[in-house]
C-alpha cells in the first residue's frame, strides 16, 4: 500500500506543477458554492499547496518521499515568486527570521555534519519561502477562505482516516504521524473559532472548532493539548484584550481540570498519579520531580551539557545535534530527536539563532495583535491576523517538548501560511 504514496506524489506534483504556470484557471467560490471564480496560476498553486500540507507521502525505503516532496515544494515557491506578476510584502517579522536563516548558512561553516546541517536548513526555509509566497499570491478574501477552508477538509478528512476503524490501513503513510497532525489541528481550531464570531455558520464552526480539540486529548498528546490551550488564550487577548483576562483564565482552570480529571492524561502526566489532584497543586505538593518527561529532562542536560555550554553565543553548528542523535551516538536508546526545538536551536546554533528565531515569531504576534486591532482593515485581514497570530503562539509553545521542525510542511507553515495571507491582503486593500 505504501507503493501507492510514489502515485500520490508524482500526481500531486504534476498538478501543482500545472497549477503553478497556468495563466487562469477556475474553482468553486467559498462564499458561495453556486457560483465559479478565475484564479491566477499562482494563487491556485497555493490554494492547493495551502490545503494538503498534511499530506505527507511517507514510504519505508532509501527515497524519502517526505524531504523531497519539502524539496519540490520549496523550488516551486521561489519559482512561483518570479512568475507571479505581484510583489512579496515584508516585515520586520519576515526579515528576523530571514537573518535566522542566514545563521543557519553560516552555521554550516563550523558544523561537523554539513548534511545534516542542509537537511535542517530546509526545514526553517520552508516557512520563510510559505510567508512569502502567500504574501505574493494572494490578494483577495476568497482565495484566503479557500484556502483554509481547504486545509480545514483535509484536516478533517484525516480525523476520520486516524479514528474510523480500519480506514486508516487503506491509507498508510498518506498523513503526517498523530504528534505532527495533533500540531496541526491547533491551527484548524483557531481557524474554526474565528469563523465561529465572523461568519454565519455560528454551529458549523463552533463543533468543528470543538472537534479538533479532541484528537490531542483522545490520544493523550500532552504537547498539544498544551499548545492547544494557549493558542485559545491568545485568540481571546486578541478579541477582548484586557476584558479578556476572565476568559483565559477559565480556559487555563480547564486545561488544569483537564490534567487531573481525565485519567488517562494525569496518567500520564506523572510518574505516579495516585492521590494526585489540585488540591495537592494548590498546596505545593506537586512539584517538577513528579512530572513523568518520558526521559527529557535528563535528555536536555545532556544535550546542553555537550553541545551547548562552553560555546553558547554559536552553538555547535547547524544539523550537529540532529545527526548524533540519527546516528545513535547518544546514551537514550534509539531515540533519534531531542523532543526539543529549542535545545536543539541552543545546541546548533547558540543565543544568536535563539535570540533570532524566537525574535522572529514574536515580531510576527506582535505585527498580527497591531493588525487585528486597526479597525480600518475589513474582516478578512481581521481573520488572518487572529488565527496567524494565535496559531503561531500555540505551535511555538509545542516546540518546547517535541520537534515540531520536522513536520515544518504540517505544523509551522500554517501559522507562516495565515501571516503571509494577511500580508497579501493588506497589499490588496491598500491597493484599492
């Protein structure tokens, strides 16, 4: 079955391909189902590119479908930059992580694994060349909502292939794992709210938003049942700012309730959960000793002790962490990831590539908040900003306990995907 995955990609490829250098093309208008709309190559190559990042095409052997489908996608966003007639828009956010990248190049100079250091620079480009391929292409509210929407069927379909019985088996390797969609949903969720307060399908949405909470929590998925949590919040600090503080707050109280009230996450959650509750919380009773990190924490110190301290303005070179722990070369097993983006930044690349990284995505919330608030720019914009900003908050918290990078195409790129939408259609309204 997995053989079939070559099929999709090539199929997949060819038609993003056809896509891309079509002068015009048409698609069914979001807004209204009855009616067809014209569409630029461009802007359907990113509608389609937008909608199956969680398509991932794995397939067990030497070719690896995944990095090469990364690869393929990437050449053809900085193609598509060039036949595109419209401008890319910057920002101060766009051009912080564009130095990033340009550290991970030099990071290349004094790494003892340039291979994997490659590898790894792949992964960070692909939001970069997502923000602002998006912030190029598109223009008009309907190709946004297309696009969305697009990703959210895709999304869904996914839910039904990881939950129906025995559907999953039809489609092996067509999806990213569960750690990467989990991550995923959070953007899908954020995106359903939105459209929950700005738009007229009140019900629709709401159980959709609803509904891509529950895979994190069925599957016990800590990481993003965390990222989960503070991507709502920061949707209400957008919406109501200061009014909002009740609101969050409750959503907070419920991710607590949630930890000691289901069994199966506070099973989780510590080494032993019993006479565990928030009474012991609130007493100091719980402390950092009891959490069950499933070996991380002694994994980060070691990780840090070796390559990060000693050399922590520039770490030991891109890709050098991903390569010992590839390699085995480790004292864990066989595990093969830090279950860390951050650690893995400090190892690699030291303050400067955190101080650039994290500088970069908070610019972005920032510019999204500032955005969201100018009421001068019509309820697309709003949108954008809302979710953009919020997902980004959320996924940036999951890179604390996993490797969110290596699902870049499912994970990261929707948050860079919704910025770089906004972008384009600030242009477009500015433009008139």
């Amino acid at each position: 079955m997995y053989l079939l995955n070559y099929l999709y990609f090539l199929i997949i490829t060819l038609v993003g391909l056809k896509f891309l250098t079509m002068k015009q093309g048409v698609m069914t208008n979001p807004l209204n189902r009855e009616q067809k709309m014209v569409m630029d190559g461009p802007e359907m190559f990113w509608v389609l590119t937008f909608s199956t990042g969680l398509l991932a095409f794995s397939a067990p052997g030497a070719l690896d479908l995944m990095a090469i489908r990364l690869m393929v996608l990437e050449v053809f966003c900085l193609v598509g930059l060039f036949i595109c007639k419209r401008s890319p828009q910057w920002s101060p956010a766009i051009i912080f992580y564009l130095i990033y990248i340009i550290w991970l190049v030099i990071g290349l100079s004094y790494t003892p694994a340039p291979g994997y250091g490659f590898r790894v620079i792949l992964k960070y480009l692909y939001p970069l060349l997502i923000m602002l391929f998006a912030s190029t292409a598109v223009r008009d509210k309907e190709v946004f909502l297309k696009a969305g929407i697009g990703a959210r069927i895709v999304a869904l379909i996914s839910i039904g292939v990881f939950f129906i019985p025995y559907v999953g088996r039809l489609f092996p390797g067509v999806f990213w794992y569960g750690t990467a969609s989990a991550i995923n949903y959070i953007s899908m969720c954020v995106f359903s709210l939105a459209l929950f307060y700005y738009t007229r399908e009140k019900r629709k949405n709401l159980l959709l938003c609803i509904l891509f909470m529950l895979p994190c929590i069925l599957w016990v998925f800590r990481t993003s049942i965390m990222g989960t949590t503070l991507a709502l919040m920061t949707f209400f600090f957008f919406k109501y700012r200061l009014k909002s503080l009740p609101v969050i707050f409750s959503v907070f109280i419920l991710f607590i309730v949630a930890v000691f009230a289901i069994p199966s996450v506070r099973e989780k959650m510590f080494y032993d959960d019993s006479g565990k509750g928030i009474e012991q919380l609130n007493s100091g009773q719980i402390s950092m000793d009891d959490i069950n990190s499933n070996g991380r924490f002694a994994m980060w110190k070691w990780t840090l002790d070796k390559f990060f301290y000693n050399q922590e303005l520039t770490g030991a070179g891109t890709g050098n962490l991903q390569e010992v722990f590839y390699s085995l070369r480790h004292p864990f097993g066989t595990i093969k990831i830090c279950h860390n983006d951050y650690v893995q930044i400090l190892c690699d690349n030291g303050l400067i590539g955190i101080v650039l990284f994290g500088g970069s995505f908070l610019a972005l919330i920032f510019h999204c908040f500032i955005v969201f608030q100018n009421r001068r720019y019509d309820t697309a914009i709003h949108l954008c900003a809302i979710v953009a900003g919020a997902s980004a908050a959320g996924t940036l918290l999951t890179m604390y306990t996993d490797n969110v990078v290596n699902y870049t195409m499912a994970t990261l790129s929707y948050p860079c995907g919704f910025y770089g939408m906004m972008l384009g259609l600030i242009a477009g309204y500015k433009r008139g």
